[in-house]
C-alpha cells in the first residue's frame, strides 16, 4: 500500500486502517517520546520529518488498528492550516520544559494500563479522529478502539472507547485529548440539536472561533450535521455593514467587487449583508441590471425580539419572499436553539449563530483507569 501523508491539514480524500508516526517511542526511555531529546528534558516539539499521518504497508502490519469510521467526517480543508503545529503547541503548553513530573515521580516507565471514554452526559460524540491523532503522537503504540464513531450519540454514563499502552504516555495525552474532544462534542451537540429544529434551512457556524481553533471548531460543526460558512477571509467575498459604509453604499461596494473579480481573474462566492429592506431592494435592482457575482444575501438581525421571550420575523419573511430564490438568503441575529425552528420556516436558505463556536458548552467527558470508581463517584454527582 503506497504511503499517504498530510503535510498540513486538509485530509480530504485520507482513509486509512492506521495513524502512525514515525517510531521514536523505547520502553527504556525515561519520558514518552514526544517529551525525549536526549537525556535531558526539553520543550517538546513535533518533527517536521515525521508526518503524524504517514500511512504505509510496513505500518499496518506494526501499528494500532484504527476503525476506518474514526474518519466518518473529514475536517475543512484550509490552505494554510497546521492541523500537526496545533497538537503540537497543545502537548507543548502543558508538558512546559520537564514533562509530566508526577508521572515521573509515580508510574514505572513500563507499566502498562487500559483506560476507558465515560459520557457524563448526553450528547454528539466529535473529536475521535483527532483523538487517535494525538494519542499516537505522543506514543504511536498506544492502542485505541471505539465502540461509536464522530457524530454519534453517546448517553451518560457510557463506555464508549478505551486505550491501552504505556501509563505515563496514556496520562500525557489524557487532557489535551479530552480538552479537544470535549469541546469539539459541545459544539457538535449543539449544532445537531439547532440543524434539526432548522431544517429544511441549513445551520452555519461563523468566524467567532477560539483563536489558532478555526479549523477544529469548524470541524465539529460539520461532525454535529451543520454546514461550514466561509474559513477565513480568503475564500468568499463577503460584503459587511462597515465595507458599505466605506463604499458609501451596497450598490458601490458590489460594484467594486464585481470589477475587483473581474480583472483579478477569480471566481468565488460573493456575499452582501443587508439591514434594511430597503437596502435589499437596492441590492436587487443593482442585480437586475447588472452582470454580478452576487451569490448569497445576508438578512441581518431581520428577526425582531420580542418583550415575551418570542421573535418577530415577519420582516424576515418579507425579505425572502423580496429575493424570490434568485440568490441564495442567509438569517443572522437573535439565532438561538429557542428561536431557530421559526426563522427557519420563513424559506431563508442558511441561518447563521456564531454561538455554535463563540459560546460553546464543552460536553462532559472523562478518561478512566478505574472505571468502576469513576462510575460509583459520577452516579453519586449524577454524572453518570
């Protein structure tokens, strides 16, 4: 089987029966590897010889069986995106220059353990891809094996996967795995929950992500059934309130758009926000008497609070009926998992919250040696 590696992030077309690494882990080293140089500890970086996802014959037959549904939903591609530096700098901030220092002082440096996933609550299970990422670059003979893949339900209380290998390198790991998978469930939990109360409309997330987390927020939206705005403000055009302000108008600023495509030579989707109807009625007779690049329509806060805790969102309606399915239309402000099934019965196209990422509830999720302990102290909290 010919190798497969990822030089940066987009895996778009990887599908594998194994992540592995360069090997770099001994059982008579003192730290796992990625905390090793030498006899000396030191700050803990990844090498840029050994892709952390490096698939060849030699390794299947050495290697962690890793279910091919572990990529049941492949990240956003990006351009510039270093899935591997980001691992890296996670695993770095918390080893800092001596590595796991309790662990040195407590766990034989070849003990063995299993520890296994617990739910402590209900929700969408995302970040187990990543999670065999980051397990086998800390230790690439660590064992892991799942019983459910990204995207699926998990309930309180269930053992949903487990690992085995060394003690001190499963401990390593433990909390940058749970912190990514926790986050990244939270952010899948609530997007299901908001894409199925909008449908038929779609759900996106915005560009309110954790800083350096773009990539990995946006991930989980896609794992919890929602679709990906624009990554970054490289791929789309999109035309904001302070852009028009600028241009001294909607009708200048697609205007200058469309000429700035047009002798750049590029094609991508082009999105203009509009406040008003009255704006949007300008942006539609602009359109119907011009050649643009206009794709999508954003109908900002058109949904209207209401003092009792309801919207209002006859303006909404109003402004899709106005587009009339000439352009695709987009709903922003006042989304909420309370509000999102009613904006999505006006027939707009896409309904964005960029509480889906700016906002999110990490899902409760821990890493247990002991499970029958874990699981006697959660049902004593109701964690379990």
């Amino acid at each position: 089987m010919p190798a497969l590696s990822l030089p940066f992030s987009p895996l778009r077309s990887l599908r594998y029966t194994s992540i592995v690494a360069a090997n770099i882990w001994s059982p008579s080293s003192l730290l796992p590897p990625l905390l090793r140089s030498s006899s000396r500890f030191v700050r803990p970086s990844l090498r840029p010889s050994s892709p952390i996802l490096s698939v060849s014959a030699e390794d299947v037959g050495r290697s962690v069986a890793v279910a091919v549904e572990s990529m049941a939903v492949e990240p956003p591609s990006h351009p510039t995106y270093d899935l591997k530096a980001v691992i890296a700098l996670a695993l770095s901030e918390d080893a800092g220059d001596r590595g796991d220092v309790t662990c040195l002082a407590i766990i034989p440096k070849d003990m063995k353990a299993e520890a296994h996933f617990i739910a402590k609550e209900d929700g969408v299970v995302a970040g187990i891809a990543l999670a065999e990422m980051i397990f086998n670059e800390v230790d690439n003979f660590l064992k892991v094996e799942w019983s459910v893949k990204d995207g699926d339900l998990i309930r309180k209380g269930m053992q949903f996967g487990k690992v085995y290998g060394n003690a001190h390198s499963i401990i390593v790991a433990e909390r940058v795995v749970l912190n990514f998978m926790q986050r990244m469930s939270g952010i899948a939990t609530l997007t299901k929950a908001m894409a199925d109360a909008a449908h038929p409309s779609c759900i996106l997330e915005t560009r309110k992500t954790a800083p350096g987390l773009r990539l990995v927020d946006k991930w989980g939206v896609l794992i919890g059934g929602g679709k990906n705005h624009r990554l970054g403000l490289f791929d789309m055009v999109m035309i904001k309130d302070n852009h028009i302000s600028i241009a001294g108008g909607v009708t200048n600023a697609l205007k200058s758009v469309d000429e700035f495509l047009q002798q750049s030579n590029l094609q991508m989707p082009v999105e203009v926000e509009t406040r008003t109807l009255e704006e949007l009625e300008e942006l539609l007779e602009y359109s119907s008497q011009n050649r643009t690049s206009l794709t999508r329509i954003m109908l900002d806060n058109m949904v209207v609070p209401l003092p009792n805790g309801d919207v209002d969102v006859s303006m909404l309606r109003d402004a899709v009926q106005l587009v009339n399915g000439r352009f695709e239309t987009e709903a922003s402000g006042n989304v909420t998992i309370e509000t999102v099934k009613k904006i999505g019965e006006t027939g707009v196209t896409y309904i964005s919250s960029g509480a889906l990422t700016h906002s999110v509830k990490a899902l409760d999720i821990s890493l247990k040696i002991d499970t029958e302990l874990a699981l006697q102290v959660g049902r004593r909290t109701n964690r379990a």
